[in-house]
C-alpha cells in the first residue's frame, strides 16, 4: 500500500511516500466541498422546477422546463465544463478558469475567494442533477394530482394549494427522496472529468493522474475508494424505501 506521490498542483513530483490510503484521504476534501455546493443547488432547485412543471402542466412553461430538461440530460456535464470555462472564464473574466490552491485561497476551503473559484465547476455538475430532479418530481406530482384522493381533498373544501401542500407533493416525494438520499451520499465519489478540467485537487483527479503515471497501486486504492462509495450508497438507498414508504413494510408482513 506504499505509492509514490508529490504536488497534486501544477505539475507532479515524485518527492516522498505516502500510504495509498493517506493519499486518498488529503483528496477528500475538496470533492467532499465541490459535490457539496453542487448538492446544496442542485436539490432545491430540481425539486423547485419539477412543482412548477406540474402545476403549470402543459402550459408555456411547463413546455419551456422540459427544453431545458432535455437539454442538461442529453449533454454531459464535462462539454458544460468546457463551455463555462470558456465563456464565463476567458471570454468574460467572471470567473477563474481553474480552482484556487489552498495557499492561494488563504489556507481554508471555506473562504470567499474559494467558493468564487468552484463556481463553473459547482454549475457544471449541477445541470444534469437539477434536470433529473426536475423530471422525477414533475413526473411524480403529476400522476398525483391526477389521483381520486386529489378529488376527495377538494370535495372536502381544500383549495388547490392547500391540497397540494398537504397530500400531493408529500405522496410525490416518497419515490424521489431515495434519489436525493442516494446523491447527497456519493459526494465523496467526486467528479473524474470537472476535476481534470478545473485542476481540482480531489479524488477524481488522483484516479486520472494515477492511471496517466501506471501508478498501480493507488489506482487499485482508487478503484476500490469508488466501489465502497457505490455499495453503501446503493445499500442505503434500498433500505430507504422501506422506511419512507409504509406501503413496503407493510408488504414483508
């Protein structure tokens, strides 16, 4: 488990030995920040847009949302990466083109200048995520605002949006919160390709730099770092679905 390792910056250098486990725990913190502010936009906003889809169904909006969605599904996220680094960072200067060191940032992850330099990477992670929110949540409210407990609630005098505070949108978000449950767990997977482009120091870029250098050790370290990840976030989401949802526990009975 001994691997070579150096400057994780600029350039690297094989200067001293590290264990491969010392070495992926100094990457985690910034994947851990960067999937974190992505995490903190994404979440609201999906979840945000989908209600407005669904109560604005197949109105101007509505159809203007789905654009939007279909667009940031179909495109990766690194061709975003490309086009904010280029437009936003070079072209208009309003944002650095790669993240700060920590020196340069002032010694702390959680400082202004920091967060500024994470920016196109944060927005660049966040598109596809906004868009799968979105989609589930408009698809799930939909079908529950079509269903005949909808009906009862407004025969019994609930306006509409009290109808759809208190019965639709909780019955809606049962099958998406083991999706935003799942996400918000594998912020420590990090971000491969966003953290090559914007020179992030994190857990992504080590696995590429790993395999770049035949480094085989750290890469088998890697390697199984991002199948732990994925096990416990898929062992967590199913058992989830039985605590969020009655129907599942009361069917194992």
């Amino acid at each position: 488990n001994i691997v070579t390792t150096g400057d994780w910056g600029t350039s690297w250098k094989v200067d001293y030995l590290k264990p491969a486990q010392e070495v992926i725990v100094s990457k985690l913190p910034p994947t851990i920040i960067l999937n974190l502010y992505s995490t903190i936009l994404s979440i609201p906003l999906g979840i945000l847009l989908g209600i407005i889809a669904a109560i604005y169904k197949n109105k101007w909006i509505d159809h203007f949302i789905s654009i939007i969605v279909m667009l940031f599904i179909s495109v990766p996220s690194f061709v975003y990466a490309f086009l904010l680094q280029y437009g936003l960072g070079y072209k208009l200067g309003l944002f650095p083109v790669i993240v700060s060191s920590l020196y340069d940032a002032g010694g702390s992850w959680w400082t202004f200048k920091m967060f500024h330099s994470m920016v196109l990477p944060i927005l660049s992670l966040s598109f596809g995520a906004i868009a799968g929110f979105t989609r589930s949540v408009r698809a799930e409210l939909t079908e529950a605002l079509t269903s005949e407990y909808m009906l009862l609630a407004r025969t019994k005098g609930l306006t509409r949006g009290q109808a759809i505070r208190r019965h639709a949108l909780k019955n809606a978000m049962v099958p998406v919160l083991p999706g935003i449950i799942a996400f918000v767990l594998s912020i420590m997977s990090g971000a491969i390709i966003t953290e090559k482009i914007f020179a992030i120091n994190g857990i992504g870029k080590l696995y590429i730099t790993s395999i770049n250098l035949l480094d085989y050790d750290l890469f088998v370290a890697t390697g199984m770092f991002y199948t732990a990840i994925g096990l416990v976030v898929s062992i967590v989401t199913d058992l989830s679905y039985g605590l969020l949802d009655p129907r599942i526990r009361i069917g194992e009975r």
